[in-house]
C-alpha cells in the first residue's frame, strides 16, 4: 500500500510539471528573428504565396486566348473577318499556345523551406540563400516574360507584314502581344528580387573618428 502511495505522489508531482512544461513550450514565442530575417521571410514567402496564384492565372489567360483566337479564325464565316485578320488571329493563337507551354514547363517556382510556418533561429544563412535563388528565379522570369514575348511578337509582325503584306494586322498583333507581354511582367511576384538588389546594393557612410588630440571624417563603405 505503502508503494502505490509513493507511485501517486511521484505522478501528482510529475504530471503537473510535465503538463506545465508543455503548455509553457505551446505558450512560448515565435523565434525571435532579426530585422533583415524578417524582412527576407515576408518578400520570399509573399513572393511563394503569389507565384502559384500568378503562374495559374496567366496559364488560364493565354489558354483561352489561344482557343478563342483558334475557333474564330477556324469557324467565323467569311463575310465576317477577313482573311488577312484570319491570318492575324491564327498567329495570336500560335503566340497563346507557346505562353501556355512557357508556364506549364518553366514554372515559377519559389522554395520556402525553413522560412514560412517553420521559422528556426538556425537559418540566417540559409534564408540568404533562398532569397537569392528566389531573386534569379524571378530575373529569369522577367528576361524570358520581356524578351521572349518581344522576340515572339517580332516574328508574328515580319509573317504578318513581309510574309503576307498584312502590316495593319501585323501592328495589331504586335502591339496587343507586347501589351500582354508586359502586364504579365507587371504583375508578376518580385519582391525577392528587389530585396537581393537593395540588401546587395554598394553603400557608402560618413564615420566620426575621434583620435588624440585631433577629430575627423572617415567614409566606411560596404560592397
């Protein structure tokens, strides 16, 4: 009797601490991160977040641009467009179909391991090094989104113009493109790599300096 008395002090004095020991670990903070860790863990994660939802939403636009563009070139009578707009509108769709392709295989992906919902206090360099890879990925998603839809839009306007005379069609197609061209840039996520630019970026300070006997200036820069 004598023992299980002794059992049931041990547990009513272990059970407490332990319970209480756990709801201290639930209560505690979050790890306390420095300003620049913050800063980075919010452009890589809003630029994750926005990725998914940006790559979805220009996929869906340049799908049915090309399946519109297609079944009123294929199915519009000809009293209705002519055949130079026909042709106009053929290339619009050819010009959808490879921005579809361009996102179903060269994504913009963003990794955000150890940063959003699992923040750890061991990651300072590791959190550099994603905001990094997240600012190239987005460089080259800009370069491909610029100069891609620039270099395609060019060859619709010389098929448009020299190959088939159609240069009023050929302007159409090519101002309408790089418009679209361009409001994908806009609109894509590049907080990543704005923060690599600036967090990067060369600065210069004027420093104190306080000797014996003697005061000055010093400019300290970082590069």
């Amino acid at each position: 009797m004598r023992v299980f008395l002794h059992v049931f002090l041990q547990l009513g004095v272990l059970v407490p601490v332990v319970v209480a020991g756990v709801g201290t670990a639930m209560a505690a903070p979050a790890v306390d991160l420095s300003a620049r860790e913050r800063e980075i863990d919010d452009a890589v994660c809003e630029d994750f977040d926005w990725a998914a939802k940006w790559d979805l939403a220009w996929t869906a636009t340049f799908a049915l641009a090309a399946v519109g563009s297609a079944g009123t070139a294929v199915f519009a009578p000809r009293d209705w467009i002519g055949d130079d707009t026909r042709a106009g509108l053929y290339v619009t769709a050819a010009k959808a179909t490879v921005g579809v392709l361009a996102k179903l295989l060269d994504p913009l992906r963003i990794d955000v391991e150890g940063l959003c919902g699992d923040r750890h206090p061991a990651s300072a360099k590791a959190r550099h090094v994603l905001l990094v890879e997240a600012a190239q990925r987005e460089r080259h998603m800009l370069i491909l989104n610029v100069f891609g839809g620039l270099a395609i839009n060019t060859i619709g306007l010389l098929y448009l113009g020299y190959g088939r005379g159609a240069w009023e069609s050929a302007w159409l197609s090519f101002g309408v493109g790089t418009a679209v061209g361009v409001a994908s840039a806009l609109t894509a996520p590049v907080q990543s790599w704005i923060l690599n630019r600036r967090l990067d970026r060369p600065s210069i300070a004027v420093v104190p300096t306080v000797g014996h006997g003697s005061t000055g200036m010093a400019l300290a820069g970082t590069w």
